[in-house]
C-alpha cells in the first residue's frame, strides 16, 4: 500500500468520526501517532520553503480548525504566543509568505 492509499484511509475516518459525531472512534494515540509524523514532515517541507497546501479535494481547512489546531499543538509542546512571534520574527519559515507578498506588491 502506498502513502496515497495510507493517507486517504487515515482521512476517511477521521471524517467518518467528525460525521458520526463520534470521536472516541479515533484512539488519542493513534491520532498522537499520526499526527507526530505529519507535523514532523510538514515543518521539514515547510523549512525548505514547499508549505504543502491545506486542501484536498472539496475539503480545506477552516480558520477556527486552524486557530484551534495551532493553540493546541503550542501547547501541547509548552510554547506561548509570545514566544511564536519571537522565533518567527528570528525565522523565515513564518514570514515567507509574507515576504513573497511584499516582493509581489512592489513589482
């Protein structure tokens, strides 16, 4: 089986669990587990300025599930906004984008 198959195995019931209403269907360290790796690989792709897009198909992510996902991973990692705006404002990974539409509005 490929990451492909993988990946929409993993989506499909995560959707299934949020249609049935029924969370306890996902296992917290299943989803621990799962989601650890995908961060990991995420924040690789996105220090080497290939941010995958967070949209498959008909289904993106919302900005409350984005908020809400972001507040819980910083603190599930003990990390406070403040200290986000600082490792940002030392990083390009937070501020590429906005560096890409800062070039785009002077041209």
């Amino acid at each position: 089986m490929d990451f492909g198959e993988l990946a929409g195995i993993f989506a499909d019931r995560c959707m299934a669990a949020l249609e049935t209403h029924d969370l306890s269907a996902i296992p917290d360290e299943d989803l621990s587990q799962a989601l650890v790796a995908a961060i990991r690989v995420f924040a690789a792709k996105a220090q080497t300025g290939e941010t995958p897009a967070l949209a498959h198909g008909n289904h993106t992510v919302a900005a409350t599930d984005g908020a809400i996902f972001a507040t819980a991973v910083l603190e599930a990692v003990g990390v406070e906004v403040f200290e986000l705006a600082a490792w940002q404002a030392c990083s390009n990974v937070g501020s590429r984008r906005h560096i890409h539409e800062d070039a785009r509005s002077e041209q």
